[in-house]
C-alpha cells in the first residue's frame, strides 16, 4: 500500500530530547535549537542543546553501563539475538524513520525509503550476525608456552556523525561499536537530530539495556568538542570534514590520547578513459554520481576527468542526465533532487559556483537557486566545463551538486591529475582494457577504486581514505579493529 507522504509529514511529533541511561532528558542549561525541514525553511521540533555538564552524565552512564558487564561481558550469542531485534525493528519502523531522514535533511523520499533506512538495518543485522563468528588467536610457540591474542571492547565510544545520511553512518558505527561489547554515545549532526532520537528509542525496545546507547544532541562546538575533550571516552569515531576531524586529533592530543577514527572529505576523481564502450551508461553514473542526494556525499564524482577526444560528446549525455534530475519536493515519491541541508550550506554552495565562474570555468548547466517560493533550500544541478585542477572548485569540497570537467590526453595525465588533491577517498575509471583498468586501479591513491561503475558496494566491503580523507575503515569486519583491544597473554606451561 502507498503511503501519504504528505499526511504521514502533518501527523508526525518527533521527540527533541536527548536519550541518556535509558531515559529521555532535556539538556540540563534548558537550552534548544530548532530542527528545520530544508525542503521549507520551518521548525520541524526544538531540540536539546546539550553542552559539557549533558556529556559528562552521558559518559558517566555509558562508563557504568561498561563496567557494571551488561553488555560488555554478555556473551555474543545475547548481544546478537538483541541486534538482531534492533535491526529488525527498523524495519517495521521503516516509513517513519524515512519521513524523518526526509524532513530533517531534505533528500528524496524515495532514496530515504529505498536506500538509507533499509542500509542501515542491513548494517545492523549484519553486525549482529557477525558477532558469534569473530575468533581469537593462537599464536605459534613452543610446547612449554602458550600465546592468547584476544580481542576486548575499547570502552566507552563517542560517534559523531554527519548531516548527510543521518541513519547509515550511525548505523555503521553502531553496528561494529556495539558488537564488539562497548557502550555508545552517538552524537548527530545539530542539523539533522531526529531519527537518531527515534533509533535510541528502537534500542531500548530491542533489550540493549540502560546506558548501552546513548544519543546527545547539541552542537558540535559545544557538545561535540565536549566528547572530544573528555577523559573517560575511549575512542571517537567520526564522519565529517577534514576540518573538524583535525580538531578532533587535536583534542584527543590535548585529553587523554583517546582512539581517533576519521572518514573526512574528498574530491573523487571520475575517469573516462577513450575506450570506454557504454558512454550512456558513463554518463548516468558521472550525473547520479555528483548529483545524488543534492551532491551531499563525502565520495561524490565531483571532478570529471574526460578524455579530451571524447569529452564533448560526453559532457553532453552527462549534462542531458543532469537535465532530467531537477529538484522537487522530498516528499514527491517521483523527486530524484531533494533540498540542500541548510540555507547556510545552499550559500556556500551558491558561493563556489560563483568562485568557479570567476576563475575561468565554463559554466555548462544550472548554477541557480530553485524553487525559491517554497521557503526552502534548492540548487539545481550545476556542470562546469574548462576546469583546471588547480581552481578552487575542483581542490575544495562543495558538498552540493556542482560538477567540475577536467580533460587529460592519455591515462599518465588521468592518474596524476586525480592525485592531484589533498583527498584520498574514492576514484573511479571507465575503460575497456582490463590492463588499463588494473594498471590505473592501483595507482590511484584512493581508499575505494570503482572500475566501470560508481559508488557500487555493499557491507562487506570496508570504506574509508588515505591522505586527508581520514583513517580507520567503516563497514565489513574490518571496522571492528577500531572498536576493539588486541590483548597478549603468554602463559607459561610447567608440566
């Protein structure tokens, strides 16, 4: 049965509260902010604006919770019967955990519905079936020792996690984080608060008992500096921009050295070499690449590098893509482009196709604030031709739907070229030679290499960067390292 998006959006309250051992709280000053639909400009719900004092009982409850063995020593059976009912009653709670992406962050609610919401569960109930099959070790000794290699939960974890897909990046830090034993507090992004406060709810539901997982709202100048700063969190794990993951370094460096996970920006480069035999195909995937979810994705196609012998007939098909994605109301069921996060981040996109212009970039399509009369935050999508990797709009990250077209003559220039930036988490290359296409592969200093795809994945794959996109892996089993101790224990053997 379809849903009415639109009546579902007038009937719904969501909470503003915070969710600290088990229990809803407002932030202890009285403080909020509002929560805003982007799609309109209005109050969605006031929110809790939690600062130090609002942390500290977070931590507090998160640091019993661990000590107290509830969860930490639960055995991984347990733990994976109540992920396992976690994940599934997102599922049941799918529509309204989808209207709540949709309202608070502007994308499409058939993406929120179809991609986001059902991602996250996966990632859930995946991690939970992953808990009972992670082994210890044995290391290789003589007969008179014996060598354990144990793994043990970090502790008390802190994610802080990003606007853009609100449910799945927290999902892919709570999946591992609480499979591996540890207590949680996830703190979302100030701009887009309300299905994590929906989600703890779920949690509690599940059986994951009192202080276990925790969500603080706030900002993060207050409530995110506050946890990174804090002496009793073991590990913050965030997803965001180089800029703020490089105050969380610093924080760490001035607390208790605390473990520092980053998945931070990038300017992914995508290849399309000569050869490449399905330019249509191409195309779409370079227009849904950037274009996607407003272009608010930290591995968006941002710079298209074309061969120069096929970059006009290209940049046409890309730019008819483009054409046919342009924005309309989330909760339209046939939206493709929904609205940007905020009017401050819809500016700041605005102000980098301005930037582009004034360096000399040939602006192909779009450029443009849309849908101004409803009250929201809508750019159409933008191609820019000309660009030389040197300008600001092809080093810097817009996170918006702004394309830069770049050509290069033969694959040398294409991987220097795409190596060219302080970012290091995603690339991709069209080509019909395998030779080529290993060759380039492995050359391109990017944490996830897509060959005559894009952005294609699932959870057994890890994700993450090198250079100044961040280090530690989300997804797969390999995100669990981050989560967890590696203990040595040599017993000496008498007999």
């Amino acid at each position: 049965m379809s849903v009415n998006w639109k009546q579902a959006a007038a009937d719904l309250k969501p909470r503003g509260q915070s969710f600290i051992g088990g229990k809803f709280v407002e932030a202890a000053s009285g403080k909020q902010f509002d929560a805003i639909n982007p799609a309109t400009g209005k109050t969605l719900a006031s929110v809790a604006s939690c600062d130090r004092a609002d942390v500290d009982l977070a931590v507090k409850s998160a640091r019993r919770a661990f000590e107290s063995g509830v969860w930490s020593r639960r055995s991984p059976s347990e733990r994976k019967k109540v992920l396992q009912r976690f994940g599934e009653l997102m599922l049941s709670h799918a529509d309204e955990l989808a209207l709540l992406e949709t309202l608070n962050m502007g994308k499409p609610i058939s993406d929120a519905r179809s991609i986001d919401v059902p991602g996250s569960a996966n990632t859930i109930l995946w991690y939970a079936e992953a808990i009972d099959k992670i082994y210890d070790e044995i290391a290789p000794t003589g007969s008179g020792a014996l060598g354990m290699i144990t793994r043990e939960p970090v502790g008390v974890v802190a994610a802080v996690v990003p606007w853009n897909f609100p449910l799945l990046m927290a999902c892919w830090k709570i999946g591992p984080a609480l499979a591996a034993g540890n207590s949680l507090i996830l703190k979302p992004a100030e701009q887009s608060p309300l299905s994590a406060i929906r989600l703890a709810e779920l949690a509690a539901e599940a059986g994951i008992p009192d202080g276990v997982f925790n969500v603080v709202t706030g900002l993060g100048e207050t409530a995110g500096m506050a946890l990174g700063m804090h002496m009793d969190v073991d590990c913050v794990t965030f997803t965001g921009s180089t800029e703020v993951g490089k105050l969380f370094l610093s924080y760490a460096a001035q607390s208790n050295m605390k473990r520092i996970a980053l998945e931070c920006g990038g300017k992914t480069p995508h290849i399309v070499m000569a050869d490449c035999g399905n330019l249509d195909e191409a195309a779409s995937a370079a227009a849904f690449g950037i274009f996607f979810n407003q272009g608010e994705v930290c591995n968006a196609g941002s710079r298209l590098l074309v061969d120069a012998r096929i970059k006009d007939e290209f940049l046409e098909k890309v730019i008819a893509v483009g054409n046919s994605l342009q924005p309309g109301d989330p909760l339209d069921a046939e939206t493709r482009l929904g609205a940007i996060v905020s009017k401050a981040q819809m500016e700041r996109v605005l102000d980098y196709i301005e930037i582009g212009s004034r360096e000399g970039a040939q602006l192909k399509s779009g450029g443009r604030q849309v849908r101004t009369e409803s009250g929201g935050y809508f750019v159409e999508p933008t191609v820019f031709d000309n660009v030389d990797n040197g300008m600001r709009i092809a080093q810097e990250e817009i996170f918006g739907p702004v394309l830069s077209t770049i050509t290069f003559k033969d694959a040398e220039e294409a991987v220097r070229i795409a190596n060219d930036t302080i970012y290091g988490l995603a690339a991709a290359v069209w080509t019909d030679n395998i030779d080529t296409a290993l060759a380039t592969a492995r050359r391109l200093r990017a944490g996830s290499v897509w060959v005559n795809n894009f952005d294609e994945s699932n959870i057994t794959m890890p994700f993450g960067g090198y250079k100044q996109s961040g280090f530690g892996r989300d997804k797969s089993l390999h995100a669990i390292d981050k989560y967890t101790e590696l203990k040595a224990t040599w017993i000496k053997i008498r007999a």
